[in-house]
C-alpha cells in the first residue's frame, strides 16, 4: 500500500489523467513552456514591417534595428488543494483483503486526483478566457498581468452597428478586424473566434451573414443550429461558466461578445513554474523544469489518515497581444 502513495507515483499518476474540457488553452493557448523558476519572463514584441532590399552576392548582408520589445515579469501563481482520506475509510478497504484493499486505494486517490485536478483545469481555462480581455485576474479580482489593448482591439458597437441590429453589418466588421491583426502580427495562420450566446445569436439571425451563410454552411446552420466557419473564421460558441465566490454563476466569456484570435507560430503560450516542494522533482531552485502538474501523499497522526495533495502553477500568456480583438457586439 505505501508504493500507492510514493510522490513520484502519485506525480506520474495525476500527470496521466485525462483532462477536461479546456477550449480556449486547447486552441490558442496550446504551446506549453515549462520553466526553471517561478518568476516568469516574457517579451512582447513588435512586427517589423519593413521589407528587405535586393543585394549583390558580394555584398554583406543588411543590418536591421532590432524588433521593438517589451519585457514582462510576474511571479507564477500557485493552484493548490488538499484532501484527508480519514483512517476510517482505509480501515474499510482493508475488509476485502490486501489485493481489493489496493485496487479500491487507487480508485480512492484517483478520483480524489481527479477532482482536484478538475478544479484546476477550470481555473486555468478561467485565466485563459481572461487573457482574450487583456488583462488576467484571479478570483479575488487581483491583476496578474496587463497586456495593455489598445482601444482599437476591445470595440464595443453601438446602435445600428449592433449585430442585432438588421442594418449592421458583421461580415464587414469581421473582416475589418481579420486586417486590423494582420497588420499588427504579420502572418497569421489560422482563425478562430470565441462567440457568446447573444452574440451567436445575433449572427444567425443578421440579414446580411445569413446571405453569405445560404451558401457556405446552410445545411449545418438549418441542421445544428449553428456554424463552423465564416469567412474564414472558425467559430466556437463558447457557453462555460463557473462558479464565484459567492456561488453565484458566471460566464466566462461575456454572452454579448465576439472574440477574434489570429494564430500564429509565437503568439501564445501557457507557462508553467516548478512547484516549492522538498518532495518535488523538478522543484524550484533545482535547475530543470517539473512537471505541469504535482501531486505527494503524508500521513496526519491526530485524527489519524492519509493527505492527498494536487497542485499546479500555470499563466496563459499573449506573446503577441495584437493578435485579439475583444469585441462587444450585442
């Protein structure tokens, strides 16, 4: 039974489980960059948008002014939760013998992994939705990190610009902002947007995205209820929620907005910091990175069991933050 709760076991194991559901990490927050301390680093550059000029085989090369950057720095934030299996409930395994007694153990540490882990997939897709705003926040409502939009990334429409308006016009709007982040990145990939459930539904039902719509993807719109792609975009409906600290439901991304990703190669990435931990492997001040995420097991004498502990230290970062536009358009 104690192989069950060594701390390389148990990291292995809670790296294993398969995640949830994490739209906006999974599709622009992909790029994973484990790091050496939890003091986090990044740079914000800017695209050179000068073209180079023709020379002789004999000529040396140019030499260019260096991409404007901007450093940014913030100390990684810490997910961390722990949970007591009491004596009493290993006393019950120990019922159905050694063999059973192991296999309902690991179902016990498993699913209590699980959840645990669960909560912290939440909270990472809750940083990266905050992230698409321009600044990321925790719970409490603290600043984490300022990406500094500029007005011109974070539109709200109004009157007959309105995608519930009939005279509006989204198919303009969306391809307005499509050249607004190309010319600010450069070369963009791919596209995907991020569309609230009023937004949505005001897309479906605008005169002039459906025209464009009749012929692209009407039988999935008339089937589903909903579209894939438009003028290039990928569009998701994005309907996740959680709870706040008053238990109090909230969308994580707001039903009145559109959000527009151009992807590129360097745009994006989830950072993550060693854990401080005696017991970890790969914990800070140790010079190589850990794992994504950490998990250790200890015994508590009075009342007498078992602590499981899940813990991890992620940031979804913007190395290009032109690369969004948050726009309100309901």
């Amino acid at each position: 039974m104690d192989q069950l709760f060594q701390t390389r076991a148990m990291a292995a194991a809670v790296n294993l489980l398969k995640p949830v559901p994490t739209l906006i990490l999974d599709k622009v927050f992909g790029k994973k960059s484990r790091q050496l301390t939890d003091r986090f680093a990044w740079d914000i550059a800017s695209q050179s948008e000068r073209i180079l000029r023709n020379i002789q085989v004999h000529e040396p090369a140019q030499m260019s002014d260096n991409q404007g950057r901007k450093t940014i720095t913030c100390s990684a934030p810490r997910f961390s939760e722990k949970r007591l299996i009491a004596a009493g409930d290993l006393n019950a395994m120990r019922a159905f013998g050694l063999e059973g007694e192991n296999t309902l153990l690991k179902e016990r540490i498993g699913g209590e992994q699980a959840e645990m882990k669960r909560k912290i997939d939440l909270t990472r897709e809750f940083m990266a939705a905050k992230a698409l705003s321009g600044q990321i926040i925790d719970d409490s409502g603290t600043l984490l990190v300022d990406f500094n939009f500029a007005a011109s990334q974070k539109p709200v429409l109004t009157g007959t610009s309105l995608w519930s308006d009939p005279l509006s016009n989204p198919i303009q709007d969306l391809r307005s902002w499509k050249k607004q982040i190309s010319q600010a990145v450069g070369q963009v990939s791919s596209w995907v947007a991020f569309v609230g459930s009023q937004a949505m539904d005001a897309l479906i039902a605008n005169p002039s995205a459906l025209e464009l719509l009749k012929y692209t993807i009407g039988k999935e719109l008339a089937v589903d209820g909903r579209m894939a792609t438009l003028v290039g975009v990928e569009l998701v409906e994005y309907l996740g929620s959680y709870l706040d600290t008053n238990g109090v439901r909230q969308d994580l991304i707001p039903p009145t907005h559109f959000i527009l990703v151009g992807l590129s190669g360097d745009h994006a990435a989830e950072l993550c910091a060693p854990v401080i931990d005696f017991d970890a492997e790969g914990g800070v001040g140790l010079g190589q990175p850990g794992d994504f995420f950490f998990s250790k097991s200890w015994n508590q004498e009075d009342p007498s069991g078992r602590w499981i502990k899940v813990e991890a230290r992620p940031l979804p970062v913007l190395f290009r933050p032109e690369c969004v536009v948050y726009a309100q358009v309901v």
